[in-house]
C-alpha cells in the first residue's frame, strides 16, 4: 500500500465519461501518477448534472477502478466543475497599508485580495477561484511578492472566476454523497491548463483549449498568469449531433462514424467514398457519403473555434500569444483538428503533453485525461505550498467551506 498521506485524486465528471487519476506526490514534490479510472458517463449534459442517481454510479465506478490500479483507499478529491454558467475576468483590489512602519505584512496581501474579490456578482452566483496576477505598491507594478516592502497603497490585479452556486453545489453534494470529501472545486480550464504548459510556455503566452463531449474550456496565460478564461456550452456531443441530424442516422450511429471515419477537414482521398449502414441482422440500411459526413463535422469544429477567436479578438489578447494553442480533451483526438484551427486562430496549433508528471504512460499520453491529471496536480501545488506562502489555490475551501460541512 502507498502511503496515503502522499495520495492526491483529480475527480472529473465529465458530459463523456467520469475520470478519477490518483497521484502520489513524492518527498521532491513531484507528482507521481499510480493510479486510474474511467467509466461512460451517464446523467451529464453540456458539463453539468442532470440525474444524480445514474452519475452516482459511474463515479462510483470510476472511483473503484481507480482504488484497485493504485492499491489506495480514495478519502478525498480535487473536484473538476464546468459548465456554461461559469465565467472569468479581471478585476483590482486595493488596500491602504495602516501599519506605523508601513511594512507590508501578509495580513495586507489577504485584505486586498479579499478586496479584489468583493465584487458585485448576481447573487446566486459564487466565486470559484481569485487567482493572483500582479501587486502594485504606490503605483509600482510588476511587484511578485510585496510582503516587507515598505509602502501606503497596496493594489492586487485578479482573475476571478465565478459560477453559479447551486449548480456548482449539485456536484460537490453527488461526490460526498459516496462518502468522500472534496478538498476544493476547481475549474476544468485551469486544471488542463496546469497539466499542460510549462513555466515557460507561461511567460511568452499561451492559450489552452479543452475539447470535451459537452463543453469547450479555454484558459489564456500571458507573462506567467492567467489573463483569461472561458466556456463555451459545445462540444464533441454536438459534432455527433449534427452527424445524426444530417445523415439521418441514430445518435449511437453518428458516433460510431464519428469515431472510424471522421475528420476535422475533408480529406480529398473520400471523395466519391460511400459507407454502407447494416441493421442489427446485417442487412443494408442506408448509404452514407464520407465527403458529406467529414464536411458535417469541419462545420461544426470550425464554429467552436471561431468562437473562441472572437472572444480573444474581443480582449484583444492575440498578440501576447506567442508560444501558440494547445489542444486537449477527447475532441483533439479527431484527425486534422490542429490544421483546421491554425488559420482562424492564426497561431501554431499542438496536441498538448503533459509535463512534470510521472507515472501511468496509458494515462500521461491521452488528451482525454489531461483535466483529471491537472486536477491531482493542482492539489499537489496546494500540498507542497500550505504551509508556505498563499498558492493559487487558496481561499476556495473557505469559500465552499459552508457547502462543504453542510452537504
């Protein structure tokens, strides 16, 4: 057995498929993956909870699978949420330093955030993450850590993400429901995006983007921080959807073409390809055309990505970019996707790889469980820095905390 102290669990319930990654995190710090497990998911649409009863049980299984690979006992989880009732921007906060020395103390950097999080959203809706950006000190900017700086005026940038609280409750009251605790909530976007790029590819600027079965998430780093975040409510269902409307085929159909013959560009070889469709008894249904099915499907890929090159054009982020788009989540998996992106985003455009992660090669190599591997290392981050200077994650158990105790 592993020493449980050390096991960190990424839990995503995703519109596709449940996926729990069990970590162990080593005496370096590094993250270890020894551990998961998957299962259809049942229950979910466009990211989010529509019959508790039948997600119950894929998560139970997941959870299962997962325990039985690492050989652990699964107490707690990172819990993934999305959903298109999430949104992100940017917001400052700002304090006056009091103190007769006018040293700034760590009391100073949690009042000015607090301050930067007071902000007036709908009421129904909750703060998710306030992720630091930058520290002002009279006017000064660019400050990482103003803690024993001397000054009178204290200014924190902030990116806040925010959702709707029932919504965000519903899957936290699911998860406890199997008698497990969730450490925090964290959104899918991030945790991709934390699985995915390097300190580097931070700094000169990059955008992640995670193609799942229901929801499109987006994160944009620029300078080293996230400047930007975003859910689109389409996803790789959607392509299946338009499959089944437009060849005139069962929704299950449409997914099998999906899966063995699609591609995100019609490929010039299928033309005049046709597929011929058997019933049960392996007599001939229908004749489906492959240009046709592969044209369905650039259609609809093309509009998630326009949509998000309208959002970035909008904040005006596409010349801080330059270390290009990654793509991730089991929509990157279709053929061409990369090629198709490359002139609406005008970027270079990759399968995202995972990066400072060990451990499960089936796992660390699927763009499908890049977010539940995210999710163990954001808890991982969290580990190594509580009893350090505040991390990312801070402050999102004290904001869930009452949902937490009360569910």
């Amino acid at each position: 057995m592993f020493d449980d102290s050390n096991i960190i669990v990424g839990l995503e319930i995703g519109t596709s498929k449940v996926c729990a990654v069990v970590g162990e995190q080593s005496a370096d710090g590094s993250l270890n993956v020894i551990g998961l497990g998957q299962s259809c998911s049942r229950g979910v649409r466009k990211g989010e909870i529509v019959d508790a009863t039948m997600i119950e049980e894929d998560v139970r299984n997941a959870i299962v699978e997962a325990e039985q690979m690492a050989d652990v006992e699964i107490r707690n989880v990172y819990l993934g949420v999305t959903g298109g009732h999430i949104r992100g921007f940017n917001n400052r906060g700002v304090h006056p330093v009091v103190s007769a020395d006018r040293e700034i103390s760590d009391d100073d950097v949690q009042d000015v955030i607090k301050n930067a999080k007071a902000i007036n959203l709908p009421t129904e809706n909750t703060v998710v993450h306030a992720i630091r950006q930058h520290f002002f000190v009279d006017g000064h900017d660019g400050v990482a850590n103003p803690v024993g700086m001397l000054g009178s005026r204290l200014e924190v940038d902030v990116h806040v993400v925010h959702g709707h609280t029932n919504r965000l409750q519903n899957a936290i009251r699911l998860v406890k429901g199997l008698q497990l605790e969730v450490d925090e909530i964290v959104f899918n976007g991030l945790a991709s995006s934390l699985a995915l790029l390097t300190n580097e590819q931070k700094e000169l600027g990059a955008l992640v983007i995670d193609i799942g079965g229901g929801t499109t998430d987006y994160v944009v780093y620029t300078n080293g921080v996230i400047k930007h975040t975003g859910v689109l409510a389409i996803g790789g269902d959607h392509v299946s959807n338009d499959l089944a409307y437009g060849l005139k085929v069962p929704l299950s159909r449409a997914e099998k073409l999906k899966l063995e013959h699609g591609c995100a560009l019609v490929d010039k070889t299928v033309t005049g390809q046709t597929i011929t469709i058997t019933n049960e008894l392996g007599l001939p249904l229908k004749t489906v055309n492959v240009e046709h099915l592969q044209r369905i499907m650039s259609l609809r890929i093309e509009e998630i990505f326009q949509l998000v090159a309208q959002d970035l054009e909008q904040a005006g982020l596409f010349d801080y970019l330059r270390a290009g788009v990654f793509l991730c989540g089991g929509g990157a998996r279709v053929p061409e996707i990369a090629r198709l992106a490359e002139p609406i985003l005008q970027m270079p455009v990759s399968l995202g790889q995972t990066n400072s992660v060990s451990g499960l090669k089936s796992a660390l190599d699927q763009p499908e469980f890049v977010t539940a591997i995210g999710l163990a290392k954001f808890g991982s981050f969290k580990a190594r820095k509580r009893d350090g200077r505040p991390s990312l994650a801070r402050g999102i158990k004290g904001i869930f905390g009452k949902f937490l105790q009360r569910s």
